[in-house]
C-alpha cells in the first residue's frame, strides 16, 4: 500500500514538473508607456468607432517602415530560439549601421551567433527567424512598397505568399486574410458579429515620458465560455495613438489558435517615435510558439532597437 501511494505522489510530482515549464525569457526590459487614467467611454461622441475606424483606415503605420529609408540609425538585433521547456538554445546578436548617407550600406558593427541557429546548407533552423530578417530586417525591400503586387504563393513559392499575409496581420490587423484555411476571417474582429466577443476601453498614458497618448485595448471577454474563447484567435489588440495628431504610434498583438493543421501562440508588439518629423520604428518585440505538420516546432523571441536615426542624403 505505501508503495503504491509513494508510486502515485511521484506520478503526480512528474506531472506537475513536467507542465510548469520553465519561463521564457523575455528579453524587453525596455519601459516607454505609463498610465494615467482610465478614460469614460460611456455617452461620448469619441468612442471605440473612433479609435476603429482609425486602425482600419490607418495607412502611416505602415509608411514608418518606409520612412527607414531616408535615414542613417543603428539597429541591434536580439533573437533567442528555445527547446521544448523553453530552455535557450540558441542566440543571434547582430548591431547593425544602416548608412543613408549616399547610396545604401549596412556594416556589421557586431555579428554573433552561439548554439542551433542554421541548418548544414547555411539556412536558419527556424522559418521564424527567416521572417524576422524579410519583416524587420529588409526595410528596403521593394517588396515595401505599399502598390506592389502582392504575391499569389506562384513562382515566388508558399513562403512569399505567407510573408505577404505576415505584413498585412502586422500592418493591417482587423482585414481578412485571404489564403489561410480556417483562419483567414478570424482576424476581422471589428465586424459587427465579432464585435460582441470583445471588450473596448482605452485610456489616457504618457509615452517615452512626454507625448500625450491614448492606449486603445480590444480584449476577448472573460466571461465567454472556453470553447467560445479557443475560437477567437487574436486575444488583444492595443493601439497607442497620439493625442495630438491621432497617429498610431505603438501595435500590441496577442494571438493564439490551434486546429488540425497548426498551433501557434504570438505576442508581438512595435513601436514608433517621431524624428525630423518623420514617424519611424524604435522597437520591436516579438515572442512566440509554431507548431505545424511535417516541421520542428518553433519557439522563438526577439528584441528589436533601432536608435540614432540622421537624416540621409537622396539617392
């Protein structure tokens, strides 16, 4: 008898050690927004249509990353790719200058790589990591230019197709995406059938400690049954826009989805900040886990600092 009860505490002991997995690191310590109060939304003229309408026709988010091109700024690259207990197995540090000052250059200041980060043919391990370099990394792609073709999953192969659908989830969150299976209209969370799943509120805060903001938060109900809640795949958007100009200066997404075909679980977050009166990235986060068939499943986080940001010379 005590073998047995000693046999089913260890039993429990494993179980429980097993699902608490170790913490993933998370390497944002970056502070920039702190709040101030909560804003009265009820009876007011400028409510949440306000604040939804400007994300959906909102079009200088976008624009930001373009604007890099004008400029001369350090970039330092922080990405971390993690084993099945989120243990670190595997890091990238690159600091970066990005020379406008005449023709383009990027120069290597730092490029360190330590643990499984490529495959044997030179490629990256992760097919996350080869979508951070195309998103935040290749700024001066044609491929940003806002009436560029996009590409059908023809001739550029599935990975251009599923790029494309990246930028307009980044860029554009609350419009379909065409071309995913189950999830394609998940992601239109402002019609009015998906509206009632939702909470609405934002409130008055203070960005990198003097611009006036509002931080707009859409978040699933708690109140909704688990079921209804595994259904919905973006759990929050919060926008952070200027007072002044109602520029959307700072994205945070929390989206998290399972089905037959993949599993994923992101939280990404960008922000902006003005210089020469251009709008332009300071910092990206993201962190996340992909798991999909006939492929490794992907765990991976990064930091992203973009700093010293000088008017360059035209082309």
């Amino acid at each position: 008898m005590k073998k047995t009860i000693l046999l089913l505490v260890f039993s429990i002991f494993c179980f429980i050690a097993k699902s608490q997995e170790i913490p993933r690191f998370n390497p944002d310590t970056i502070r920039t927004i702190q709040l101030d109060s909560v804003v009265n939304i009820i009876g007011k003229k400028f409510g949440i249509e306000t604040f939804i309408q400007a994300i959906i026709n909102d079009t200088s988010f976008y624009q930001a990353f373009r604007n890099m091109k004008k400029y001369s700024f350090i970039a330092e690259n922080r990405i971390y790719t993690y084993d099945k207990k989120n243990k670190v197995d595997g890091k990238v540090y690159r600091k970066i200058r990005h020379n406008n000052d005449g023709p383009y250059k990027m120069e290597y200041l730092v490029k360190e790589d330590n643990g499984k980060i490529y495959k044997k043919n030179g490629k990256y391990q992760l097919y996350t990591v080869e979508m951070f370099d195309y998103i935040f990394m290749n700024a001066y792609n044609t491929d940003f230019v806002p009436n560029a073709p996009a590409s059908d999953g023809k001739g550029g192969g599935s990975n251009e197709s599923y790029k494309d659908k990246l930028k307009t989830l980044i860029f554009n969150p609350g419009r379909p995406i065409k071309g995913l299976p189950f999830i394609g209209n998940k992601t239109q969370i402002f019609t009015a059938n998906m509206r009632q799943y939702y909470d609405y509120s934002f409130y008055s805060a203070t960005y990198l400690d003097s611009i006036p903001v509002y931080r707009f938060k859409v978040a699933v109900k708690p109140e909704l049954s688990d079921w209804t809640k595994d259904g919905l795949m973006i759990k929050e958007l919060v926008t952070i826009f200027d007072k002044r100009t109602f520029e959307i200066l700072g994205r945070y997404v929390d989206m998290k989805y399972s089905n037959m075909l993949f599993d994923f679980d992101v939280q990404m977050n960008i922000e902006m900040s003005y210089f020469e009166g251009d709008k332009l990235p300071t910092k990206i986060t993201y962190q996340g886990n992909w798991d999909y068939p006939l492929k490794k499943e992907e765990r991976a986080s990064f930091l992203v600092v973009h700093k010293d940001y000088k008017l360059g010379k035209s082309k």
